[in-house]
C-alpha cells in the first residue's frame, strides 16, 4: 500500500508504526527507537486531511508530542520540549472540550507535565508558570466529584511544580501555594488507600514547609517539615518505595535538620 493508491490507509499505517516504535522506544530505553517514532509520526501527519478527519490528524499531533516528550526528558533535551509542547498545543485546537472533554483533559495533562519538565531544565521561571495555569485549567475538569484519582494526581503535580517555581523567587506565595495544594493530595491520597503516594505527597510538602520556614526564619514550621519528611522516608523504606524517591527524601531530611538546628541556634 501507497501513499499515492490510499493516503489514509498508508497514514493509519505510519501512525500504527510510531505507536509500535515509541513503545519499543520505552520498553528498550532506545532514543534511537523514539527518534524514529518521531519520523512515523511526522510522516502520518503529511497524509492526514485535517479538514476532512480533524480527530485523527490531533490524535496523531498528541502521539507525535508524547515521542517528543519522551525523547526530552530522556536526553534533558529541551529543544525537544519545546518542540512537544507546540505539537500539544495544536492537538488542543482540534480536541476542544466541546469534542471530547476527556481528550482535551488527557492533552492538557500532558501540555502541563511538558512545561513543567522544560521549566526545571531552564533557569527561568515561565515555562513553571505555564505548567502551573495549565494544570489549574486541568482542574476545571478533572474535579474531585467527578475524577478523585485524576484530581489527586493533578493536585500533586500542581504541587510540584509550585514549590519549583517558589524556590526560584525571593516571594513566598507560590510556597504556600504548593503547601495547600499537596494538602488537597492528600485528601485522597491517604496513608490507608495507598501508603506510596501518601508518603510522596507527605515527604514533598515537608519540603515545601522547609523551603518556607528557611525564608521566614520559622523553627517551628522547620520542625514540622522534619517530621513529615522522616515520615514519608519510613514508609517509603517500609514498602517498595522507588529508590530514587528514598534517595531524594534522605537528602531534603538531611536539608532539613540542618535547618531546624540553625534556626533553633537562633
């Protein structure tokens, strides 16, 4: 089959092999198999009437942007980000929330975790505040009534993405931002239901309260950052916790003592 003889038969077959390559991609830990997923995809949309089947060519631009994404924060590659956030943004011309409201949520979750990786690979602050309206608009739709799940992890990536951006400002709004938002994590995320992601959500809004008391001279608050990071470190180490989270939630605990002694030194 050509592209010539049936455009559309030959791009559902160009996508269907980007599909293939990108999983490969994750499952091999290939770059390579990803770059050429990016090819498989860009070749499908060369035969894609947007006019004539709009869903398809934006479902294509989102394949293409997840690639892309993969690729970037692989290679901290932030040519690469870019590069998914425009292809995010055209697949949301075409999956509005008027056509699908779950798409247009799926797509925007990806938009925003796309500038909030971009943002944490630059110096600046933009693409952080970006990603932070992004995932409040996120939050329009993915409400706890109708989503907890998604609300949760939303709130949690809203979290983080704060506490990014607050430690890159001499303000302390977007801190305490951060702090209420890991809070509505939590209303979900609860030590019973899922011991994991209560310790991530736990042990990250310790640091957001470290990075607080540190700017308001707070031992108290100093302390209660202390308790929640030993906290989510011990049931991390209790359970299958990743040991990059055990890793990462030693070195904030460490951070924080230090802190809480300086400032009861005061």
């Amino acid at each position: 089959m050509t592209r010539e003889h049936d455009p559309a038969v030959w791009a559902t077959a160009s996508s269907g092999l980007g599909d293939a390559l990108e999983t490969l991609g994750e499952l091999e830990g290939s770059s390579q198999r990803l770059e050429d997923a990016v090819t498989a995809y860009g070749k499908a949309l060369s035969a894609i009437n947007r006019a004539l089947d709009p869903l398809a060519w934006a479902k294509t631009q989102f394949n293409l942007g997840s690639a892309l994404r993969a690729l970037g924060e692989r290679e901290k590659n932030t040519v690469r980000l870019e590069q998914a956030v425009t292809v995010y943004r055209e697949a949301l011309k075409e999956r509005t929330r008027q056509r699908s409201l779950r798409a247009w949520a799926i797509t925007q979750n990806n938009l925003a975790r796309t500038l909030a990786s971009l943002g944490r690979q630059e110096n600046g602050t933009a693409h952080l505040q970006q990603a932070v309206d992004a995932y409040r608009e996120l939050l329009t739709v993915w409400t706890r009534e109708s989503s907890a799940s998604d609300w949760s992890d939303t709130q949690e990536r809203l979290g983080d993405a704060l506490l990014d951006l607050g430690g890159r400002e001499s303000e302390t709004a977007h801190l305490e931002q951060a702090v209420a938002a890991f809070n509505d994590a939590l209303q979900v995320r609860t030590r019973e239901a899922n011991p994991r992601l209560w310790a991530i959500s736990t042990g990250r809004q310790g640091v957001a309260r470290m990075r607080l008391a540190e700017r308001r001279g707070d031992a108290a608050m100093a302390n209660l950052a202390v308790q929640q990071i030993e906290l989510a470190l011990a049931t991390l180490r209790e359970g299958d916790g990743m040991a990059s989270a055990v890793d990462y939630f030693a070195k904030r605990l460490a951070d924080a003592r230090a802190l809480a002694q300086r400032l009861a030194n005061r």
